[in-house]
C-alpha cells in the first residue's frame, strides 16, 4: 500500500512539472508571436490596420501571460493534492 502512494505521488509530481514547463514553452511562443504581430509597421504611417493589428499583438502577449499564471496555478493545485497528508 505505501509503495502505490509513493508511485502515485511521483507520477503526479512528474505530470504537474511536465505540464508546467511545457504550457510555460507554448505561451512563451505565443507571447513572441504575439509581439512579432504587434510591431507590423506601414511604410507610409500609421494606419487603421497598423493600430488594429498592434493592439491584436498585445492581447495575445496578455493571453500568453495570463496562461502562463494559469499553468502555474494548477501545476501547484496538483502538487498540493499530491502532498496533502
């Protein structure tokens, strides 16, 4: 009986940190492709496009760090269920 636990506790410490680093590489690349979106430039000014696609690339460097916190929390939820004694 105490060897399952020590497995299971392994098994979720290993998924929760594999979900962290992971959802922590996939919003990492959404934040530069979210900057990348926002410093499209026109070449004769600013324009209604310029503005629209700026604010676009911000909103998904918003979304990418709000999920990053996210990720964050419930790998530390799963961790806390894991170690609950």
């Amino acid at each position: 009986m105490k060897a399952t636990i020590i497995i299971h506790k392994i098994v979720f410490t290993i998924v929760a940190i594999v979900l962290f680093v992971t959802a922590f590489q996939i919003f990492e690349k959404l934040k530069v492709y979210g900057l990348s979106i926002a410093s499209i430039q026109s070449k004769g000014g600013n324009t209604l496009w310029e503005a629209y696609y700026q604010q676009v690339g911000y909103v998904y460097i918003c979304l990418a760090e709000f999920m990053k916190f996210i990720s964050a929390g419930i790998s530390g939820i799963i961790l806390c269920i894991t170690y609950k004694e």
